[in-house]
C-alpha cells in the first residue's frame, strides 16, 4: 500500500513539474514568436528547453504509455504530438 502512494506522489510531482517547465517554454515560445526574444535571452533559456525536452520524452514512455495504453509511435515522439495524432485520428 504505501509502495502505491509513493509511486503515486512522484507521478504527481512529476506532472506538477511536466506542467510549469510547459508553462514556462510556453512563455519563452510566445515571447520568439512575438520577436521579443533576445540572443542572451534565449542562451539562459536553453537550459530549461532541453530539461522540458527531455522530461517530455520521459513522461510520453512512461505516464502516457501507462494513461493511453500504447506505445509511442516513434523513439521520439513527444506527448503532444501524441495528443494531436489522437486528435486527428477518425474514430470508426
């Protein structure tokens, strides 16, 4: 039992953690597309954008597999491509 509740923890805590580093890319992505971001900016940016690609990677193998029931399609697809493709998908 408690096994179960720490593992349910981390998965929180890593949602809690998955959801500002995709709050805080947003912000960087926003500010490139509004052309407000600066070459200095973006460097110390650089840092968070790997960690969240990497969490991504991390979250689509492990929660999203366990929350959708299949595998990703590709090694590096993330959940939000994963998301769209369910999204673009027909039902039968």
């Amino acid at each position: 039992m408690t096994t179960a509740l720490i593992a349910l923890g981390w998965a929180l805590a890593y949602l809690y953690g998955f959801w500002l580093l995709y709050v805080l890319i947003m912000g960087f992505y926003r500010a490139w597309l509004a052309k407000r971001l600066t070459r200095v900016a973006l460097v110390l940016a650089s840092p968070a954008l790997l960690i969240g690609y990497l969490v991504d990677l991390i979250a689509n193998w492990t929660l999203a597999t366990l929350l959708f029931w299949q595998w990703p399609q590709r090694p590096l697809e993330l959940v939000t491509e994963r998301l769209s493709r369910y999204i673009n998908t027909p039902t039968a």
